[in-house]
C-alpha cells in the first residue's frame, strides 16, 4: 500500500509541476501547499455553508481520496485496467486556483487593519511571482514573426505561390513540415494531403502524393509528378497539384523540370515548380 502511496503523491506533485528538477519540485510543493492551506482556511473561516463545502472541504476530500491507495486499487481494477493512466484526472475535479485566489480575497477581506490588507496582497504577488515562471522564457516559446503567428517563410512562400497563380484556389504539394501552416493562413491553396495527414497518428499514413514525397530518401521524380498529376488515380482534374513544393537540398532522381515542370521562384530555400 505505501508503494501505491507514493505512486499517488508522485502523481500529485507532477500535476503541480514538479517533474524531477530541484527548482520544479520547489514550486509544486509551494503550490500544493499554498493550495492546503487555502482550503483549510477556507473550511475553517467562510461563513457561507455552500462555499465552505465546495470551495474548502470538497477540495480536500478530493485530494485526501486521490492520496489513499485504495482509491488508485479500485480505480485501476474497475475504471482504467491495467495500470490506471487516467488517474490523474481525478485532479480536475479541483478548483485548485480559484480556492487560493478564494482564499487570499477572504483574507483581506477579513482583515480590519489596512495594513494587515496591504501585506496580504503584497505577500501574495510575491509568492505568485516565486512559485511561477515569466512564460515568455520558455523552451518552447518562439517570437512571433507576424500576426498570423506562423513561420515568415510559409507566408512567403503562399504569397508567391498566390502571385503567380493569381486569382482563384490552386492545389499544391508541400513538404510535411509546411502543411501545419498553410491552411492556419490561406483557404486560397488547396493541398492533397492537409488536415488528414496532421490528424493522422498511425505511421502508415497512406497519400500517393505522400508516399512519393516523403517517405523515400530519394524522391523518384517520375513517381511523384505521376501522383500530383492524379493523385486519386481517377483522372480528376480538380485535384491535380499545379505547384509542388520541395526544400532545396531534398534528394531527388531527377531534376522536375525535364519531366515538364517549371522552376517559378525559389523562396526561402523552398523551390517552387508549376506544372502547367
């Protein structure tokens, strides 16, 4: 049972954050602490029944529930065999921040001296801006480059694809690494693989134009202007590629335009071919 225990509180630490660095661990303790400690004041103090129960007891009933191995035992044998990967979303059940946020306007609100109210508020920006981090220093954070919020490059590159195709929509073949982006920033460029492909989590993900452009290491050249020109095999116009889009440096066989394609305009480091 105790080692159920721990699996439940390494659980819960890694909701609040904690996921083995010493300064991660810090803060998710001082989370579920301050966390406690809200809901026992609120418990305590609140002097309406209904937000005492939700806001004060319910919260630690919940956490005391998710603690005890029992709870783990009867919810991996019963709900989610064999080893429980949703347990953890018992946690969602509590209103973790709005408890504290709760509990902290209680406190001042409670406060008569104006000074007791003022090193509350002033305590508690400081404990919020210790325990958390400034976002914009994330790993994972980039700048945007436009208001689109994409990549420059796949702006550019849509743009002189819709400069020389000029008006109406057009079906284009891109690398994978662009498709995330072409429908986020024009419905005017039509792709043969788009939303089906990004959606898909199955390594055998079948296109023929996919199969021609990304999964040899060297594209054969004739395969590839085979599937553009028709991808769904039935002749259908409607759905020829008119441009293919490859990365310079991408292997190929051959180079496209001796199989009647044109090199209309290479943009950052994208070569972009129509086939008229």
């Amino acid at each position: 049972m105790y080692g159920i225990f721990r699996e439940c509180w390494v659980t819960l630490r890694q909701y609040f954050g904690g996921y083995g660095e010493p300064l991660d661990n810090f803060r998710a303790y001082l989370y579920i602490v301050l966390f406690l400690a809200a809901a026992i004041y609120i418990a305590v103090r609140e002097r309406n029944v209904a937000r005492r129960v939700l806001l004060g007891f319910t919260p630690l009933v919940i956490i005391a529930g998710f603690l005890f191995p029992l709870t783990k035992w009867a919810y991996v044998s019963k709900i989610d065999p064999p080893v429980g990967e949703t347990y953890y979303r018992i946690l969602w059940l509590v209103p973790v921040y709005v408890v504290i946020a709760y509990a902290v306007c209680l406190l001042i609100s409670r406060a008569k001296r104006y000074t007791v109210k003022t090193v509350v508020a002033v305590a508690t920006v400081l404990v919020i801006a210790l325990s958390g981090s400034l976002i914009y220093t994330n790993r994972y954070m980039t700048k945007a480059e436009n208001m689109y919020h994409i990549p420059q490059y796949a702006v550019n590159i849509c743009d002189a694809i819709k400069d020389a195709n000029g008006e109406g929509q057009v079906v284009v073949a891109f690398p994978t690494e662009l498709v995330y982006f072409v429908r986020q920033y024009t419905t005017d460029i039509k792709m043969p693989y788009g939303r089906d492909y990004t959606d898909w989590t199955d390594k055998d993900y079948f296109h023929p134009v996919y199969d021609a452009m990304e999964k040899p290491e060297v594209i054969n050249a004739k395969e590839l202007v085979a599937a553009t020109r028709d991808p769904e095999g039935n002749g259908n116009a409607d759905v020829r590629c008119k441009y293919i889009v490859l990365k310079e440096g991408r292997k190929i066989d051959a180079d496209l335009t001796t199989l009647g394609l044109k090199l209309v305009a290479t943009v950052d480091e994208y070569n972009i071919y129509e086939d008229k």
